[in-house]
C-alpha cells in the first residue's frame, strides 16, 4: 500500500507547498490536485511549485479531462513537469464532473477521454500524431511518458480503465464497492490483452481520526455528496439491476447540488447523506479504526490510498497519518 494527498485549490499556495513537504517527509509518495479552473486556481502551476519543492513524491491532476484544455495542451503541460519534476508526473483524468458542470456543460464520451490520453501519451513519448490533418510532434519531449490513472464509476468507465489505464481511481473506501469495481477493470484489461494483476489501484476518500465518530462525519460528510454526482450520471444511464443498490440508494432524496460549495465541509450539498454511507465512503474514527479499514482496502486489492486532505486540521492529519497508521504498512 502507497499513500497519497489530494488538494482542491483553494488552500493558500504557501500552506499547500508547506503541506507537501510535510507529506513526503512522512512518507507520502504521491500529491494530487483537483482541476477545476473556474472553482478553484490553475492547476498546473500549483504542479510545478509541488515538484520543485520536493524530491521523491510523484505529481499529477485528480482529475483532468479531455474537454477543459485542447490534447495537444495536456499534452506539453506534462511533458513540460516531467521535465521539471525529472520524470515524477502521473495523469489522472476522467469524463469531467465540476469543471464541465459549473459552466453548465456535461461529462465527456468515454471515446473521446481514450482518444485523449492516446494522444497525450504519444506527444509525450515524443511520438508524432496527426491533428486535424497536419502532423504534430514534441520534439523536446524526452522525459516519458505519466503513468494514466482512469476514473470510472461505471461499468463501461471501468472497463475503459483496464483497457487503458495504469491504474484506476476509484472514488470512496468501500471495499465491496471497490470489489465490484475490480470486476469491470478486470474484463477491460483482459479483453485488450493486458495482464489485470499489473493496474494500480486507488482509493481515494477524505479521512479524520477522532473517538468521537459523530464529529468525524461531520468532517467528511461532503464527500458522498460530491460522489452523487457521478452516481446520479449512473443511474441515468444504466437500469437498477446494473448497478449495486450500496452505490445507488443514497441518492434518493438528493434534492440537487450546488457547485459553488463543491467539496466544503459543513455543505447544504450533504443534507441527504446519512452517516452510514459517511462510513463506508471514507475513513473515520479512533486510528486502528483507520489501520483496520485501509488493510481491508488492501485486500481489495488497492495499491495505493489518496487522503483528499481538504477537511481542516491538514497538518494535524498528516502528523497522525504518519504517527498511527503508515508505520501499520511499511511506511
């Protein structure tokens, strides 16, 4: 099991760089940001002040899309951090959720986020593609290509992953939701020909360690609310048999979202959210509570745990992470 740190960008840039540091001197191997430009700061440039304050972590965005920046973009934004970072950059990318929704625009196809991550792998590669009829090459690109981490929910999101992704970001820490997941990922990798056993795993939730679990939820509840979104999507576009009622049934009397207050503790947005699911989605309680359900994540099969640090107290959980829960996994 590897440990991660997600940022939305809306923390001070001193703090989040000081945070950084902080997570890597605990033994925290990876820093995400959200991409979301409207509702929070430029991503990209928050990346390259991550990397050059540090040494080891590896970076990337949690996640992009193929819509908010041409591919050719994406593309030269990496290949340029992997440069800078000396070969540290990861590309997280989905079909879109607050970056598209907040400018009243939907998610992407699932064609066109492979046709993106196509080309950005190929740019980055050094590679040549061809671009609406003319030929388009990196020629300084000589640093790698990220690894591609895929977001998915769905069934047919989770099969793309394992037909393209390195690893597979899943956005809760519900082992028997995350178990079901595997099984979609699995078919993708297999059906392309690729070994199943070599795709990342991640499970990404916001966590807080206290005895007292009522305010622990209080911390998080948030984060099934931002969830709903997806599931709502899913539940659009698939019949109820296709999809597990752990994941669905919250949503029943989700009365709406308002995106100005996307993943902020104390939100409107979470009213509906009972502390049951607030208990499956993230990870709360006294630290062996932490310990006993992130080894249970593991035997899931997760490789890696992405605390979305953005509940308050960030340097607090970090200290606490690396006090009770990363020395439980070799840390």
């Amino acid at each position: 099991m590897r440990f991660g740190i997600t940022f939305k960008g809306d923390l001070a840039v001193d703090r989040t760089i000081n945070l950084t540091k902080q997570a890597e001197d605990s033994g925290f191997e990876y820093g995400w940001i959200f991409d979301s430009h409207i509702l929070w700061r430029e991503c990209y440039p928050m990346l390259a002040l991550m990397a050059n304050a540090t040494k080891r972590m590896k970076f990337g965005t949690l996640v992009t899309n193929p819509a908010v920046r041409d591919h050719t973009v994406t593309a030269s934004l990496l290949a340029s951090l992997n440069e800078i970072s000396h070969g540290r950059m990861q590309l997280g990318i989905g079909r879109g959720d607050s970056s598209r929704r907040v400018l009243g625009k939907k998610p992407t196809t699932l064609a066109q986020l492979e046709e993106c991550c196509a080309t950005i792998t190929t740019l980055c590669s050094g590679g040549q593609i061809d671009y609406e009829g003319r030929p388009a090459k990196l020629t300084w690109a000589k640093h790698g290509v990220p690894p591609v981490w895929v977001a998915g929910y769905g069934p047919k999101a989770l099969h793309t992953a394992g037909k393209i992704g390195d690893g597979v970001i899943l956005q809760f820490a519900d082992p028997d939701l995350i178990e079901w997941c595997m099984g979609f990922v699995r078919e993708g990798a297999k059906e392309a020909g690729r070994d199943p056993s070599k795709i990342e795993v991640m499970s990404a939730a916001p966590v807080w360690m206290d005895a007292d679990l009522n305010k622990c939820r209080q911390q998080v509840r948030w984060f099934p609310a931002l969830v709903s979104n997806h599931v709502v999507d899913l539940v659009s576009r698939y019949k109820p048999e296709e999809l597990p009622p752990a994941l669905t049934a919250y949503v029943q009397d989700r009365k709406g979202y308002d995106y100005l207050h996307h993943a902020e503790v104390g939100s409107s947005n979470a009213q509906f959210v009972s502390d049951e699911v607030v208990d499956r989605f993230c990870v709360v309680g006294p630290a062996e509570a932490h310990v006993a359900k992130l080894k249970r994540l593991q035997q899931a099969g997760v490789t890696q745990f992405n605390i979305y640090l953005m509940c308050g107290d960030e340097e607090q959980t970090l200290v606490d992470y690396r006090k009770h829960v990363l020395g439980a996994f070799g840390k």
